[in-house]
C-alpha cells in the first residue's frame, strides 16, 4: 500500500472492471444508486396529493378537459416521497461549491455565507410582491437603494441600474444605453471594438444589440494590443468593450489611456466588470474613464450562481451615460422610499429591462456580505483571491506551463504544452480531475491560448484546501509524464457516468419520454 505526502494510506486502485463484476439486486451500488428520468418513473395515474374526486369534463389547465390535458402534457405523476427521492438523488450525483473546491476560472465560484441565506429568509425580504404597494415594502426599496450606494461607491461612478438579471444580461443593458446616448445625438455608428481576451458575451451582446464586431489583437503578454485598437478608431465605432481583469487574469493597466482615446473618437467605453472580485476596494474603475459596467453580484458579492440562475447584474453609469439608464430607479423622496417608473420629464431612459425591479434575494445576499465585511473587509477579498490565485501559479508552475510571465491577479492562465508528448489530451486531463474529487478548472477559455486551462481559488480556500488541491494536480502531472495513460484515458472511473458524448447531449438533448400508462 502506497502512502500519499501526509503520509496516510492511499487507498488501493479501483480497477473499472472490477468494479462493474460484482452486480447488486437492487441494481444500486451502496450509495451510488441509479435514478432514471423522472419520465420513466412518473405514471399518469399516481400523485402525491389526494383531491376531492373531480369532474373530469371541467375544463381546466388553458381550457382543456383534465383527461385531455393529461395526454397532452403526459406529465409523470409520483408519490412524494417518490418526488423528494427523485431530486435528492440527482442532487447527490451534482458537484457544487458546498461539496469541494470549484476551480473555474472567470466564473468565480466561491463560498456563499450562511449568513447571507438567513438574512434573505427574512419574511419582510421573502415573501413580499412586487406589485404590493410601496408604502407596505419601504424597507425592501431602502436595501436597493443602500446596494446601490454601496456599488456607486466601491465603483466611483454616479449612476445604477439594479435590475439586470445577470453579467451578460448587465452588458446587454449597458450596450443599449450606449445606443439610446447615440441616437439621442444624432449619431449612427455601427462598430463595437472588442479583444480578443474578451469574454464570449461581450461579442454576442454588440452583435445583438445589432453592432458590428471587429476583434482586436491581444499583446504577447495577454493584454489588449493598445495601438492595434487605437488604429480601429474612428466616427463609426460606437464603443469599445474590455474585459478588466481580463479573462488571462491579468489586468489591463493602459486602461485610462483607452478610455481617453475612446472618448476623443466619440465612442463609450463598457467595461466588463464581472471580474470586480480582483480590484473591489483597490481600484475605482470610474476613476478610469469608464462609462458602464456590470458587477455580477454571484461572483464578486458572494450570492449563488443557482444551476442557471438566479444571478444578478448590475450595472453602473458615468454622468454621459445616466440620462439613458433603464427605468425604475429606486428615490428617496420626502414621503419615504419610490421606484420611479416613468423618469421625469426629460428623462432619456431606454426603457424597462426586466418586467420588475430584479432579483431581490440576491440584494439582500449582497448586501448583507458588503455589511459583514465593511470597507477594508472588501478590500481584503481583492487581496485574498489575488493572493490565493498567485499561491496556486507558484506551486504548479514548474509542473503545468503558466502561459504568461510574472503573477495574475485573481486567475491563474495554464495550458496544456506540458502535456506534449504524454498521449494524455487536455480533456483527459480534466476528467482525470474528477476522480481526484475535483470539478475541472475552466478548459479552452480564454481562446488567447491553445489548450488553455484557467484556475480560479477565490478567496474563500484555505491554504489547506489550496495545498490538497494543488497536490492533486501535481500528481496528475506527474503520472501523465510517466506515461500513466491508463489514468486518463477512461477517467472519470468514480463518477455515476463516465465519458459523454457532450456535443451530442447539447445538440440533441433526452429531455422527455412517452411515459407509459400503468
Ligand atoms: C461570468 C462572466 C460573464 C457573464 O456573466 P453571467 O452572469 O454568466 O451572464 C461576462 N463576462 C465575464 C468576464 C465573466 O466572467
């Protein structure tokens, strides 16, 4: 028996076959047990409530007959127990940040304070509507408006708006106030400029809003090519995008620069803030030059990314850009706390952009994590997640190829040349982490690099956790040079399911059966 470098036991090697030899009644294998679809469970005739018998020729469901809207729906019906197991199961198949170190980069998973939940439980945050009268929820708008002051703070800039629903949903809103502050003066350009190390939405968000993009080089050094972007400038660029720090983990220090170029050529600067968690405290990007730029509060401010959503986006303004913020913003006003829905009268708003006001519970979540940290606390989070990206690119350097010279900030950018030669691919790699009881870092993102593999700690490890981590992945290093292909080639072997074919899942998803009627 081989000892691992705490000098425990390691535990013998599963082999794969071995594993599958031996076959359980139950078809489960101790508590790694099999859940099907909830379709191939469900039947039409069980449910987990018991009704009064009713009448089956009232219409109900979008006027349908029950029995019509039955077949038609074929909705798998269970017990609720049958209901609870069902999704306890799958949650227990599911990698989450409660479970282990989540090393994505750019997508900043880190711990979500227990605190945070309690206080959003708060029934006076919970359970109120948005359509209540304000009067009946003054102490939910003055929270908006404490975030707000909080975020206007910590960014130097003099406007907000609260409701986007998430970062790309943030830059969608900051790039349509760019274009209402257009076509109020007159003025129809049709280039957004954005970097190469700019984040995948960025791109998407200018093509939506209808601009054309055109890509500016990146420096050897992973930084935006400063004279290559001022070349593109001209009277048909409306703005330029920049991710800062950008999706290298580096930041853009000629940002100013940027920013005063970009404005002389009549355009904006949106910068993409999603990053904030490495400069909260430290930098004001208002102080830059900036005109918009969204903070995801589910990265920086420690709210959950929640499976999909809930996130939250905000996004701030430079006085050029605050007549045509959307609407509502939250006002103080003699007789207490208003959304102002309409502007006043010459107000240039774009408009609305969600049907309500946003995600309350993730303000409260917000807010709760800016109060228990206080000012310098926030500023300590900038310097712990630099600190402990920076800890990880020392200790993995010399085994994984950093792809930049010198330290990061929060990220830290690797690529796959060490594994040259081994017969191990990048991908193999990233599953070999999962048997190590690891979710991957972020795998060929950012596109600057070939093969590139993005770590993101957060400030919420401990040196502990960090070591464990980096132990683990120095290992896999290790035995890929040593030609342990074995190792790799069929990982995951510890997981429910092994290799997917994942373009295919994502292509032509199984998202419902014919369920059988019992
Ligand atoms: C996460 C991220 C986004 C997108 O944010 P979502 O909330 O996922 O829409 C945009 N830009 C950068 C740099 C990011 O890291």
């Amino acid at each position: 028996m081989s000892m691992n470098t705490q000098g425990r036991p390691t535990a013998p090697k599963v082999d794969a076959a071995q594993d599958g030899s031996f076959e359980s009644f139950s078809g489960h294998r101790g508590l790694r047990m099999d859940e099907p679809l909830i379709f191939e469970i469900g039947s039409l005739n069980r449910t987990g409530v018991d009704f009064d018998d009713i009448d089956l020729d009232t219409p109900s469901l979008g006027g349908l007959k029950r029995d019509e809207a039955a077949d038609d729906l074929t909705l798998p019906g269970l017990s609720e127990p049958e209901m609870v197991r069902h999704f306890t199961r799958l949650s227990r198949k599911n990698y989450g940040i409660d479970m282990g170190l989540f090393p994505l980069g750019s997508c900043t998973m880190k711990h979500n304070p227990r605190l945070n939940e309690k206080i959003a439980r708060l029934a006076g945050f919970a359970d109120i509507h948005p359509m209540q009268p304000q009067t009946t929820v003054q102490g939910a708008l003055q929270l908006m408006d404490q975030l707000g002051h909080w975020l206007k703070t910590l960014t130097g800039m003099p406007a907000i708006a609260l409701s986007p629903k998430a970062g790309a949903h943030g830059e969608l809103c900051g790039v349509m106030a760019i274009r209402a502050a257009l076509v109020a003066r007159g003025d129809a350009r049709s280039v957004i400029l954005c970097p190469e190390s700019a984040h995948g939405t960025n791109p998407a968000t200018a093509a939506l809003c209808g601009y054309k993009v055109k890509a500016i080089a990146a420096t050897d050094s992973g930084h935006v090519d400063v004279d290559a972007l001022k070349a593109q400038l001209d009277d048909t660029v409306a703005g330029v995008m920049i991710t800062n720090p950008n999706t290298c983990g580096l930041f853009e220090r000629d940002l100013k620069d940027i920013a005063d170029a970009v404005h002389a050529a009549g355009g904006f600067l949106y910068c993409d803030g999603a990053n904030f968690n490495a400069i909260v405290g430290k930098v004001r990007p208002g102080d830059l030059g900036v005109d918009a730029m969204h903070i995801n509060l589910h990265k920086t401010f420690s709210t959950p990314h929640g499976g999909g959503g809930p996130g939250s986006g905000p996004v701030v303004f430079s006085e050029a850009l605050a007549p045509y913020a959307p609407l509502p913003l939250v006002v103080e006003t003699a007789d207490g706390y208003a959304l102002e829905e309409n502007g006043d009268a010459d107000s240039s708003s774009f408009g609305r952009l969600t049907a309500f006001h946003g995600q309350m519970g993730m303000y409260v979540r917000a807010l709760t994590y800016m109060k228990s940290h206080g000012r310098d606390g926030l500023k300590q989070v900038a310097e712990d997640a630099v600190l402990n990206a920076n800890y990880l690119l020392a200790r993995l350097k010399g085994a994984l190829s950093a792809s930049f010279e010198g330290p990061c900030m929060h990220e830290a950018l690797f690529d796959d040349r060490f594994l040259k030669g081994t017969g191990v691919t990048t991908l193999d790699f990233a599953k070999a982490m999962i048997d190590e009881g690891y979710h991957p870092m972020t795998m060929y993102f950012p596109l600057v690099v070939s093969g590139a593999m993005l770590i993101e700690p957060t400030e919420t490890e401990s040196k502990v956790a960090l070591d464990q981590f980096a132990d683990s992945l120095l290992g896999l290093a290790q035995a890929a040079k040593a030609g342990e292909v074995d190792r790799f080639e069929g990982a995951p072997y510890f997981a429910p399911l092994a290799r997917l074919d994942e373009t295919r899942a994502a292509r032509q998803p199984v998202l419902k059966w014919q369920v059988a009627a019992e």
